[in-house]
C-alpha cells in the first residue's frame, strides 16, 4: 500500500467510525480544524490517563496544574513570545494565498534548515520556486502565530491578551504556588495536559499541523549540575511510553536537533520523529531549557521565582528538563500504526491492531440473533456483569455476526464476545470470544469470562 493511499484510508476511517470529523463541516469546514467524535474521545482519554498514570500518579516527584488558557500578557512578552514567536510567511503574488516558505523550498527539495529570511529570499529567487498554483512569490517575512483577543469593555492596547501557543508558560507561572503549598525537594516536576492555539499559516497533514491542539507537557525541575543525569532518565521514559501506547521502535527515530534549529530557551533538544505516511516527522521533544524562563518571569514580574535548600543554605533558580508530548499527534501516531489490511476469510479486511490500553472500545457483546429474545437476554445479562469491571464495552445486534466482527474490527475492539443458543442449553453456558488480531474463536464457561477477559487485555 502506498504510504499516500494509507493517509487516505486513514482519514476516511477515522470520520466514518466515528474518531475524528472534519472541524464546521456543515458550513464548509475550517482549515486547520477537527473535531474528535465518540470514539476519539475515548481514544483521546485513554492516552491522557496513560500518560497521566505513568508520568503523575505513579511517581512521588510530580505535581499536577491546569493553567488558564488566557494569561497576562506580560507572560508572553516575558520569554519572548511577542516578538519571537514566529513563522517565515510568503505570499502569491496572484492569488495572494499565503504559505510557509520553508515548506515550500522544501517541496521544491531544498533544505531550508538553518536558513533565515534572507537566505529564505534568495534560495526562491535563485531556484525559482513557485507557489502550489505555479505563481511567482513575494518576499519571505516573519508571522507571529499567536492568536490576538481582548479582555474586559475596553478595545485599546492594554486589553490585547493571547491564546497561549504552548502550555509550559501556565507551569512556569505557578512554580512559585506549588513551592509555597507543597514545599517539594529538588528534583522534582509539574506536570499539565492542555489546549495551546497557533495560527498556522499552512495547517496540513490531517491532524499533524492544526490551529488548535491539545499537549501533555512536564517542566522538570532540576539542580544545574544535574542537568544531564535528569535529561538522560527522561529520555529513556520517554521510549518506555512510545512502548506502552504500542508504537514500533524501528518507526521513532531521534534528532539530536543542532543549535541553529532550536527554540531560543533551549541549550539543548532531541526530537523523536515518527515515520508517518506523509514522511518522518516529530511526535516529541525533549528539552533542555535551562533556568531561561524562570529567570526572565522572575525579572518581569519582581518576584522571587528561586528555590531555597534547607539542607545546604543555597539559593538559587533550578534549571528545567522538558518532556514535551503532543496528544493530537500522538493520536495520528497510534491510527497510522494500527491500521492493518489483511485477507481474514473471503476478502480484504481493515481492522485497527491497537494495543488492549488504548483501544476505545475493549469489548463487544453480541447475541447470536437479535429477534430471539432469550438470546438477547442472556446477551445483555453478561454484558452488564462485564460491565461493572471494564466500562468500555458496546452491545452490538445489528447485522448478522459476520457484519458484527468487522464493524468492531474497524474501530480496534480487541475482543468480541457472542452469546448463542449453546449458552442457554449446555451446562456451564458456555460462549464464544474472538481474537480481533488472529480471527480465532475460543469457547469460555459464563463464570470464566471477565477474569478470560481480563488477563487478555493484559
């Protein structure tokens, strides 16, 4: 399958089964927006509750926020937002449609990477790149890409906010909360999952390059000679997770990112790149950032943003490991990954092989028959006592069997369990659970089934 024809069937999947719809598609859609349905939602969840298990709950040295996602914009101006948070931008001079030149000179085949806008100018000058509609382009300039708003009655500078491009800010802000309420010993971290906005000049790649997105972000805070020791056991957390969602490793490949390519904050980043059908492109980053937040807020704001040790009489301000995850591209990840084509029975079948922890939907209950009503009895009897354990579970009686088994192997249900007239007959009720991955059916006494179960979402 070619690597374009999967995109597609990925996208057309993922709008027909309910996990990801295009953003105001009734009135025409908007670019560089989408819309998570029932079923990505449950996707969307499980990832968070993953990541939130593994990275909060599960460790002594975290600490959970939920920023606002308007803040002063002082913030913003602070580290350097509002001057530098930029994209290079060039327009047709035709259709003056715009696009991100680097982008573009990459299309054409020219590496843009540690290009600036001059240099940007001259290689489409000097290879004569076009625009998508074969037009000349104007000159290369740089686009802040926060999104702009006002607060409060008043429409003058003072009441100028922004949605926030990244979540880190909104930990940063609250270092000093969580110092004074909790009183945590170095090393130690805060952790937060939510939206950030960027006004992305060209939105693209479905779900990969959007408007709005959602971020599970860590600032690790760190003595300075400690740096490397911390960003090493993150770095290897980091891998632990790509394992834990069910991410191939031959697939994620790490950028030690050179210096001319990193954020201004960063003395050092790695990006891990996820091969996905539209090329190899960052899933994650890892980050080094210093004490370069803590100290400007600190600066900007008159307040005392360090850390005293009681132990050593030290004071100072703690340098910053940042493990950085993008849910939505995570979730791009997971479907590219999981989409699987094979010849089970008479014809093609698409199914999503997901690992048991993040499929939406764990199992599926069926009576052999719906206009029997004893069967759908005893169907609903064991779904309601599956139930009770693993909430996410769907009775399905539309359709013979067959239509059944493909329908939830299309949205990755992992287990599919059919209640015949075997049950209501023989000694033990027995019933019938199918593997998604293999096609294959075992027979399972009632009483058995959920611990069955169970140890097969292991």
């Amino acid at each position: 399958m070619k690597d374009s024809d999967k995109m597609e069937k990925i996208v057309s999947l993922a709008k027909r089964r309910g996990f990801i719809y295009p953003g105001s598609e009734i009135y025409g859609g908007l670019a560089g927006t989408y819309d998570y349905g029932p079923l990505g939602v449950l996707l969307k969840e499980n990832i968070k509750q993953l990541w939130m298990s593994k990275f909060v709950h599960a460790r002594e040295d975290m600490f959970a926020v939920d920023a606002s996602i308007i803040m002063n914009a002082d913030v913003w101006k602070a580290v350097g937002h509002v001057d530098g948070f930029n994209d290079p931008l060039v327009e047709d001079l035709e259709t003056k449609k715009r696009y991100r030149a680097d982008h573009l000179l990459e299309e054409a085949g020219i590496d843009p990477t540690g290009m600036d806008v001059s240099a940007m100018n001259k290689a489409i000058i000097d290879n004569e790149v076009l625009s998508p509609d074969k037009n000349e382009l104007g000159e290369v300039r740089q686009f802040n890409m926060m999104f702009t708003t006002k607060v409060g009655a008043n429409d003058d500078e003072s009441s100028t906010v922004y949605l926030r491009p990244e979540t880190a800010q909104g930990i940063f802000t609250n270092f000093k909360n969580v110092l004074d309420t909790f009183h945590p010993r170095l090393p130690f971290g805060i952790g937060q999952i939510g939206k950030a906005f960027r006004n992305e000049i060209a939105p693209r790649d479905f779900t990969f390059r959007t408007r709005e997105f959602e971020q599970m972000e860590i600032e690790y805070f760190v003595r300075e000679s400690e740096w490397k020791k911390h960003f090493d056991l993150w770095q290897e957390s980091m891998w632990t997770w790509i394992d834990d969602i069910g991410l191939s490793r031959d697939k994620v490949h790490e950028l030690d990112v050179p210096a001319e390519d990193r954020a201004h904050y960063s003395d050092k980043t790695i990006d891990f790149e996820y091969d996905f059908p539209f090329g190899k492109k960052e899933l994650y980053g890892l980050a080094y950032r210093s004490d370069f937040d803590l100290k400007n807020h600190a600066e900007s704001s008159k307040q005392k943003l360090d850390y005293f040790d009681d132990q050593t009489g030290e004071r100072f301000i703690p340098h910053v490991i940042e493990p950085t995850f993008g849910l939505d591209r995570t979730i791009l990840a997971i479907l590219s990954e999981a989409y699987t084509e094979d010849d089970l029975g008479s014809d093609v079948r698409t199914y999503l092989k997901f690992k048991p922890s993040v499929a939406p939907i764990k199992v599926a209950v069926f009576p052999l028959l719906k206009n029997k009503p004893e069967l759908v009895k005893k169907a609903r009897e064991i779904y309601d006592e599956i139930r009770k354990e693993i909430p996410q579970i769907t009775f399905d009686d539309n359709g013979n069997v067959g239509k059944r088994y493909r329908r939830q192997d299309e949205i990755g249900t992992p287990l599919c369990v059919t209640i015949d007239f075997e049950t209501l007959e023989k000694e033990g009720e027995p019933l019938t659970v199918r593997d998604r991955d293999t096609g294959e059916q075992e027979t399972i006494e009632a009483k058995d089934v959920l611990s069955y179960i169970k140890s097969k979402l292991a």
